[in-house]
C-alpha cells in the first residue's frame, strides 16, 4: 500500500509538473501580425509569457474591438469579445522580403539551402504584392464574401492542406443542461456554430475541433493547429478552404493566433468575412483554448 501510494503521488506530481510546463508554453501559440487590428486591454485573458515585464503594457491583455455576436435563440453568443496577443509577438509579413533584392527571392528558411525550396510557393517577384492564388480560385475580398456566402447554405467541408486537416463539417445543436446551455461537442468532426456565419458569408465563422480525445474518443481533428503559429513566424502562408452545400469553395488566409483561458472564452462578430477556428490547449491539460483567425481571400466557383 505504501508502494502503490508513493507511485500515484509521484504520478499526481509528475502531472501537475507538466501542467505547469505546458502553460508555460502557451505564448508560443500567439501570433499577432504588425499590421494586425486595434488592440485595447482586457484583463484575465492570456498573456504570453515573452511579453517584456517592463514594457508599458506588460500585465495587460488584449482584445480586438468587435460587438458581440448576438442571437435570440442562443444567448450563449450574446458575450462581450476576447481576443489577447502581445505586440511584440510579430513577424515579417509573408512577401516582405521580396522588395531586399531585385529579382526573384528565395523564402528566407531556405536561405542556407535554397535547392529545397523548389521555387514554388516560395519564391515572389518584387512586382507581387502576396503569394499567387491556387489554381482554380479568384480573388475575392472579405468585403465581398456577404454577396456570396448565403446564410440558407451550410458550410459542408473544411481543408486546411498545410497541417493535414480534411474534414467533414456538423452544425453544432445546442444542449440544455437544466441550469445551463451549452453547444454539443463534435465527434471525429469539425463543429460549426449555426448562429454564425456560414462560409463566404460576411461576419464571422466559428468552427470548433477537438485537439485530442484521449479517453472520450470524439478524435483529433484539429491536433495539428498548434503548428500554425510557427508557420507563420517562418513567413508559411496558412490557407483554409471551406465547402458549402452549393459546391462554392472559399479560400481564407491565416492571419493571426491567439490564447485564451477557458473562462475567458468568448465568441465575437466581425464586420468581414472571416473565420475562427478553436480547439483546447495544452495537451492533457485543456484548461486553455487556441484561437485561429483567418480572412476570406478568394472563391472557386461550383
């Protein structure tokens, strides 16, 4: 008894000491573009662990101004928004490295060995202002994604080809829990709240994953979406394309990343048309969610 006592209290510390760790590590999750939104503090949300403790704002957290995104028959939205970052966390834009040399660039990763790079999709002309389109889309801008999007037309596919994400989408029903609401989860899918905007649609998309189902077994659709982060401090381009039951494709580019506690989560609108992509983080802990913000860039028509 003794024994068995000494390894589940080793197995509890090893555990918290993890917990500890992985929280630690949060703030590598969190990227915030130069050129990204107004930000205004907000207290108790997330704030990455490099932000500088003498900096102006160090102990603050940030929140980009958005109404709440409101619905009569599912008040769980009607919630004030959230969304943290730090300025410090940026990185050059994707193409701005192709104005340093005339000529074609090579993506600075691939400096050291530039035979790897294979010159497509990272090399750019100074004459390009961003990374050429896939075959098969037209531009389109988030300004224009509410003349085609249609709230009568649900958002049927997800693919995010970057990090291996190829996914079914379920309109998320909401569960009432007597004292409470809440969404039901998704299961071996990718969930979309049907209270926000469906894909092409303007405002924005709220689409959920799970990270990892160890013991419930409802997948890992979104394991993967902690690597976008990183992708986007080495200058990656992260594309998302979503299906609608009309055969429309929609393309949207990744353009920030953000860490919330899970009491602080909050669904926001948008006067665009974007996206937001969440899954829990860290790994078996699960106490914070990872936020994915993306912009509609472009259509492939049915």
């Amino acid at each position: 008894m003794i024994l068995l006592g000494l390894v589940l209290l080793g197995a509890v510390g090893a555990y918290y000491g993890y917990r500890s760790y992985a929280r630690a590590q949060l703030g590598s999750l969190v990227y915030v573009p130069a050129e990204s939104a107004a930000l205004v503090p907000l207290s108790g949300a997330f704030r990455p662990k490099s932000y500088p403790p003498n900096a102006k704002l160090a102990n603050q957290a940030f929140v980009r101004s958005a109404p709440p995104l409101r619905s009569a028959s599912a008040p769980l939205l009607d919630l004030p928004p959230v969304l943290p970052g730090s300025p410090d966390e940026t990185a050059f834009p994707v193409s701005s490295y192709a104005s340093v040399y005339p000529g074609t660039q090579i993506h600075p990763k691939f400096w050291a060995e530039p035979i790897w790079s294979g010159g497509k999709p990272y090399s750019y002309s100074p004459e390009e202002t961003g990374m050429r389109l896939p075959e098969g889309f037209r531009a389109l801008s988030a300004a224009d994604g509410a003349l085609i999007g249609s709230r009568d037309s649900n958002t049927t596919r997800i693919s995010i080809p970057s990090i291996g994400v190829d996914s079914n989408i379920k309109e998320l029903e909401i569960l009432d829990l007597g004292s409470s609401r809440a969404y039901e989860t998704p299961k071996n899918t990718v969930g979309h709240i049907p209270q926000s905007s469906n894909a092409g649609e303007g405002g924005n998309a709220w689409f959920f994953g799970h990270l990892e189902s160890p013991i419930r077994g409802e997948g890992n659709v979104f394991q993967r979406l902690p690597d976008i982060p990183e992708k986007l401090r080495n200058g990656d381009e992260v594309l998302v394309e979503l299906e609608n039951e009309q055969g429309h494709v929609f393309l949207y580019r990744v353009t920030r990343t953000d860490v919330v506690h899970q009491d602080d989560m909050r669904l926001y609108e948008t006067s665009g048309a974007t996206l937001t992509l969440v899954a829990c983080v860290p790994s078996l802990v699960y106490d914070h969610r990872i936020l994915v913000s993306a912009d509609l860039i472009g259509v492939k028509d049915g």
